[in-house]
C-alpha cells in the first residue's frame, strides 16, 4: 500500500489486422489509485480467446482501441482484503498493468502450495478447467481408443492428451514444431505428433489407422477437415479454439456436416466457463497429478509488463511453447 | 406361389448427374422364381437417402449402374413362411420389383391394424423411427424452447415437429411450397413456416426471436447456414439428411465451427439404423398418435412400379409432399 511506483499499463492501440504486431499495443501510465483492492500484479495470462475478443467476436465481450488489454492475473494484495492479509496470492481478471484495484468480490486465493504460481492461470487454471472439462463432458475416452489433439503442446491440449492417456487411451497430438512434437512424446507421454504443417491427413492415417475417436480442437481450418473426414463412428469432438482463423477477418465455411452424420458424431461447443462447477474436481485431479509428477506442463514465460504484447502476438503466431505468461514482477 | 404373371425391375441405368431423370432409370424383365420366399410387393419406399447411394457415398453402400434399386418394401408373402401363413404383410428391404423371393428372416411383419400399410413405411416406419430417435435422444425438448425443422412436410420433419410439440416446445417449419406451409401449420399445429425458396434468415428472425434451441437438418446448405448463425445457448442439432448436396456431385463445405462454440451447441449425427432399440417404443408411441388423431401425416403416392424413377425423380426436385411412396398393386 506504501509502494509508491510508476504504475503502467497496456492499451490497445488499433485493432490487429490478420497476425497482431507489438505496435498495435502501446504502454501507457496508468492510476496509481482506485477503488477496490490494491494489488501487484504478479502474472499476465496470455491467452488466444483475446485475439478474439479484439475482433469483437468472443462471448466473454470486445477490447476496443483505447482500452486496456485485460485477461485473468495473478495479483499480490497489498492491503488486507476478504482474501485474506496484504500479501495474500490471488487470481482475478483484470487489465494488464503493474498495480492494480480490484473488486473484493473478484479475488480468489491461490493456493500457496501451488509452484510456480502462474500454474493457478494455466494446468491449473482456466487451460486445465478447459481441458478437464472438454475431457469429462465432451471426449470421455475409454481404453483403447484413439484421440487426437490439435496446439498439442499449449496448456489446454497437453493436459487434454495426458488426461486421454491416464484414462487408458491413446494420444496423438498435432503441433507446429519438432521441439514440441518432441516434448509430447518424450515428456508428455503421448503416442505420437503430427506435424501441423505436413500433410495433416497422411500423420493421421498412418498414427490412426481406426480412426479417430475424440478429437478436440483448438484451431479449426484445415486441420479440423483433415480430422473430421477420419473420425471413427460414434467419434466425440469438442470444439474449443479457432486459432486458424482469429488471426483472420471474415470466418471461413467449415467441414461438410456429411462427415458428421457419416461417422454418427458428437460435436459439441466447449466454452470454459460453462464448467465453472468443476474447479474443485480439477484443482484436486490436476494439482495432485503435476505434485507426483504424472502429470507435466511446460510455460513460456516473457519477463516485464512491457513484454506483454510481444507475449501476445508470438503466441498468436504459434511461437510460444505452452502456457504463455507474462512475469510482472 | 402359382400366380404367374410377369415379373419386372427397376434397374440404374447410369448415376445420375445432379438431379435425377427418369431416364437414369429402367424398367427391365425380373426373374419370376428364386430362392427365398415369394412375396408380391404392395409398396416401394423412395427416401432421399437413396441419391446418396447412387453417388456411391452412403453408409448402406453404393447402387451402381446395372444394379437393382432397392429399399424398403411392404410385401405380401405368397407361401406361408416364419413371418405367417401365405398372405401375410411384411416389411423387408429387396429390389424394387413386382415380386420378390425374399430370404425368410429379412421379414418383418407388418401389424394389420396399420392402415395404409405403407404407414410401417413411413411415419410408423423408417422414417418415424428418425424421427422418434432424434427427438428423444438428441433434441430433447423442453417446454417453450424452438425447435425449427427443414424438409418439415417430409415424414421425418412433420413427424419431428409434432413430437416437439406435444413435449410443450414450439415448432417452426421450413418448407418449399406454400401448400406444404399451410399444412404444417393449419394441420399438423406447427407454430410457423418459413419459405425455403425466401430469406431463410429473414424468417428465423421473426419467428424465433430468442434464438433456435433445436434444429432438426435435413437438408444442409445455405439453410443450415442460415440456422447455426441463430442458435441459441445450449442449443442441440440433429443432422439427418442433406437434400441440398445429395444431387451434387462434391461435397460443399458447413457452417464455420465458431457456430458451434458460441452456441455450446451440440451438433450429432443421425443415422437411423443406430436406433433401432428405439423401435417397439415408438411403433406404439406414434402408432397410437395416429389410431387417435394426434399425429397427422401426408403420403405422396405413385401408383405402379413404372411409376417408380418419377417418385423418386420428384422426390429428390422437393416436389412430393408427405412420404413418397410406389403402390405396386
């Protein structure tokens, strides 16, 4: 409360056309007060739903010119709160600066146990709610079948195909660089990558030769064709990003709905905040599966405030491998 | 068994480019004897699902040129046979001919009660049973939620939208003629109808202003376009049949997926014969509509088996109402 520092904080500059660039963010001085709870921010989560939400298409609302950029942070309070004394670790949503005042209402403790913190924004956060939804609800593997997961190597898509196997399925994973198809299969356990930027259809024939019994999707285009016209019949698929196509203006048609009446498919939408009521479950499955190391995650991390929007426009370009955060301090 | 007469077929003459011509089709001579039990047959069934077949790209596997059309047909057995004495009504899929030798358990009897017969044909049939399937298992209505249906004169659609009504919902038609929009709704108590050949867009606007939270596809194409752009959260999608594309030689692209997210929606695949557990219920459930007048249902009828490739010539031009049927004798 008695720090007294420059506070900063990022806005949007104009809105991105096709692949956003640093430019179309600026830094800007930023209140050193305001109503609410202070807090210093520790860590920006750095997420694809904002390319979204700059086109003015995402269901969780618009980030016009001349506002801030916002996204779900991991705040240090400064001042004792319903969370708890000042010093208290918490998440909240709120805009990218180096301080923030907060809604009391808005906080949630972070459990202190959890190591790195930036995890409550990602394996254990809203990726790992994302992916142990889209696992329980959407794709419920059984042993013995195949599922494949596109940005296999982001927090939602490594925790997806991880989770598949510890339900006795198998995992393939599609990704865009040997690094990352690399570390699927040696680290994260899955059965075998596809590179995203081969021919999609022949990694999938030789690696499904059944087909294809879950597929879920972060990038739609091409790739969702591909897996779409091998899905296995009774396939599930959950539909959660669009990474094609956020970086594009007009959203372009989709596969034909024949492949989904051919194979008797489940397609279903997978929004993250539907499955609120599944924090606990997952924070307990989750967390205990990263702390006896069944479970394992990697973060791109990018250190100070001001590296925010160059964060942002790498992970849109598919350069970031896994959770991408920004470390405020 | 000792009635001669003679015995003719329906042969595919070549695979029909676009829409169906008779043309594609002839009447050739059949053998009279076979093995199997001899069977005159009463009704043909001609359902859109066959073009597929003609194309080569149907889960029930191809009709190439020289081969039989074949589909479901109301018999009645010339020797007595496991299905009943001589003169017993059956239902088995078979070439569409004049008589037929079928092979003893592909026969299926046909209640007596059943009048016409050809209702175990159609609404009390294959295509009740699409009907019945897809309103339990995938639309699930709930009172005072919109169900919008396509081809909803044909038997799968009026049928679909009469369910949904009983289940408390509203039910909006689209359909291509004014004579099919004033049945659905003047008879068969649908909320509205909406003009396929109109604005498809326009329409759903007035008539579900707080969205489609079910939609029942028959046809695919611009009109599934025009639906997914309108469903509301939550919403459920049945694909069933693709009437658009079934006359195109390429498979046209479907709606973006981000539809499909926005929505959370849950889009599946309908394919008739996964449900046939479902069929004792709903033999009793829509035949006991009918015997008490809460289901009503159109049949369009050819009479003779020449008659048979113009039945289906229209069927697939969208110019039948009801259930298409050939009455053979």
């Amino acid at each position: 409360m008695n720090t007294v520092h420059e506070n900063r904080r990022v806005i949007v500059a104009r809105r991105p056309s096709g692949l956003p660039v640093p430019e179309d963010f600026e830094l800007l001085p930023a209140p050193a007060e305001g109503p609410g709870v202070a807090a210093d921010v520790l860590y920006v989560s750095v997420d694809p739903y904002l390319r979204g939400r700059l086109s003015g298409r995402h269901v969780t609302g618009p980030i016009a010119p001349g506002d801030a950029m916002d996204s779900e942070l991991i705040v240090r309070t400064v001042q004792d709160s319903a969370v708890g004394p000042a010093g208290t670790l918490a998440r909240a949503f709120g805009t990218w600066q180096d301080r923030v005042h907060l809604s009391e209402d808005a906080l949630v403790a972070v459990a202190p146990e959890l190591d790195p913190p930036s995890l409550a924004l990602g394996v254990v956060g809203m990726p790992g709610l994302t992916a142990f939804a889209g696992v329980r609800r959407i794709l419920q593997p059984a042993p013995g079948e195949t599922a494949v997961i596109s940005s296999a190597a982001g927090p939602v898509g490594a925790t997806v195909g991880q989770l598949c196997k510890a339900a006795g399925a198998r995992a393939i994973g599609i990704a865009g660089s040997e690094a990352k198809r690399t570390w699927l299969v040696q680290e994260a356990g899955f059965d075998g990558c596809i590179d995203r930027h081969g021919s999609v259809r022949d990694g999938l024939r030789a690696l499904c030769p059944d087909g294809v019994d879950m597929y879920f999707d972060n990038v739609g285009g091409d790739v969702l064709q591909a897996v779409m016209e091998r899905l296995a019949p009774n396939a599930r698929v959950a539909l959660c990003g669009l990474m094609d196509q956020y970086n594009q203006d007009e959203a372009p048609p989709g596969p034909n709905p024949g492949l989904i009446i051919r194979a008797r498919a489940t397609v279903r939408g997978l929004i993250v905040y539907d499955h609120e009521d599944l924090r606990p479950q997952m924070e307990e499955a989750l967390g205990g599966r990263i702390r006896d190391g069944s479970l394992v995650f990697r973060e791109a991390v990018f250190d100070g405030l001001e590296a925010a929007p160059a964060a942002f426009c790498r992970l849109m370009a598919g350069e970031t491998f896994g959770k991408t955060v920004v470390r405020v301090r």
